[in-house]
C-alpha cells in the first residue's frame, strides 16, 4: 500500500462554524467561545481532496489528468469535531481504479496544539468526464495499452 498523499491542508475559520460551542481546549481562556465547524463544510473539502487525490494517482499511473465528477459518497464516519482554529489535513490513498472511476479513500486530521486528531475518514468515488462532449460522457482514466 502507498503511503498517503497529502491533497488538502486547511486551517479552519469561524465563519464555517456551526455556532455551537465545544468544550474548551487544555490551556485555552474558558470564557472564551470554542465553535466546532459544521460537517457540510467538511464533507467539500473530503470530496475536493478526493478529487485531487484521485488527479495525483492517475498522473502517476501515467495517465494524462483527468476531470473528475462525484459519483457517490459510500461511507463517512466522523469520529471526532473540528474546531476553529485547527489546522486540518485531507489526506487521500487510492482505493480501487476502474477504466472510468477511481475510488478514493479520504483521512481527515486535525492538528490541535501539539496533538495530531484523527477526525473524520469517507471513501468517495469519481468518473473521468469529457468537458467536450454535450452529454460529459465517461472517459478512460489511462490510454489505451
């Protein structure tokens, strides 16, 4: 198994917050607000790095770079909040390719003070389309052999 690629690193603001307040972190002011972001915002940035992790894996397999559209999420499990503030990884590791899909297993990371989280984990599937066509038909993610 490769190790994992690196697609996304984000450090998460106020303004993707949910509101509601998280327990405060060790060290911090308590009177302070800690807001934990909402899952949506999250889920765009797993489906961004997904497809940016599939991109990578595909140019590695020596094909040429793809357009990829979200075909499904099967599975998400959020294992942990994100808080404001966190700087948060997207890391991807290839699943499974087909001739027109690519399955990517995304991990989600969050850095919090001097601790590495394991936050949330989804494996979401791509097709490569044609912007060409009017219909975006599928395309073979690697030429011919």
């Amino acid at each position: 198994m490769s190790a994992p690629y690196l697609a996304l690193q984000v450090l998460m603001m106020p303004k993707d917050s949910n509101g509601l307040p998280a327990p405060p972190l060790p060290g911090m002011n308590p009177n302070l607000p800690y807001l934990t972001i909402f899952g949506g915002v999250v889920l765009s940035y797993i489906d961004q790095a997904g497809a940016i992790g599939g991109r990578h894996e595909v140019a590695k397999a020596g094909g040429p770079l793809p357009i990829l559209v979200t075909v499904a999420i099967n599975r998400v499990e959020f294992k942990r909040p994100v808080h404001v503030g966190d700087v948060v990884r997207f890391l991807t590791r290839l699943v499974r390719m087909g001739r027109t899909s690519i399955t990517m297993h995304v991990s989600v990371e969050a850095e919090r003070g001097d601790q590495v989280l394991q936050v949330t984990e989804a494996e979401v599937v791509y097709v490569a389309i044609d912007l060409n066509s009017p219909d975006r038909h599928p395309v073979p993610l690697l030429p011919s052999r």
